[in-house]
C-alpha cells in the first residue's frame, strides 16, 4: 500500500527516485514518486525512460510554475488518500 508521494527536485537520472520505488514495508511497495523536476533535459530524459509514470518537468526550480504540480499532486491524493506527501530535494549540481 502506497503510504509516501515523492516530488523528487533536483532528480537527475533517477537514483533516489529507483530507491524510493524500490522501498518496501511487509512486502509491498510503500513509496511512489510522483512527480520530479530538473533543469537539464538529458537528466529529465533519462529519469521519464526510468520512471514513465511520474510527471517530468524540465525546469529551473526557481522559476517552476507550481500550479500543474500542485494539481497533479491533488489527483494523485485522490488516488492515494492516506499517503503523505514527501518533497526530497537531492544536492544541486
């Protein structure tokens, strides 16, 4: 049962959104992200083929309209009423 939704900032190729997928509590997945952001369209590219159900934005985080990440976050809370929402931001490169 999916417990945790992660926005991943900063996500690069995609390890730390791997883990999160990988995470599991009694033998079901417990995470799932949910949506990433990254300046670099190479890194985006890589993270969709790795992670095609999460929602890609190539974009700068300073200046990210946050309306379509907020309301994908809301049609994601439908789906998964009890998950928290978990906003990782990795290092900057």
């Amino acid at each position: 049962m999916i417990k945790l939704l992660y926005i991943d900032l900063f996500c690069g190729a995609g390890g730390t959104s791997t883990g999160v997928e990988n995470a599991r509590y009694a033998d079901e997945q417990c995470a799932k992200v949910v949506a990433c952001v990254n300046h670099d369209a190479n890194a985006i590219a890589s993270h969709a083929a790795n992670h095609p159900d999460a929602l890609h934005f190539t974009e700068d985080i300073r200046t990210l309209e946050l309306s379509p990440l907020v309301a994908h976050v809301e049609r994601m809370k439908k789906i998964y009423p009890d998950a928290l929402v978990v906003l990782w931001a990795s290092l900057e490169c």
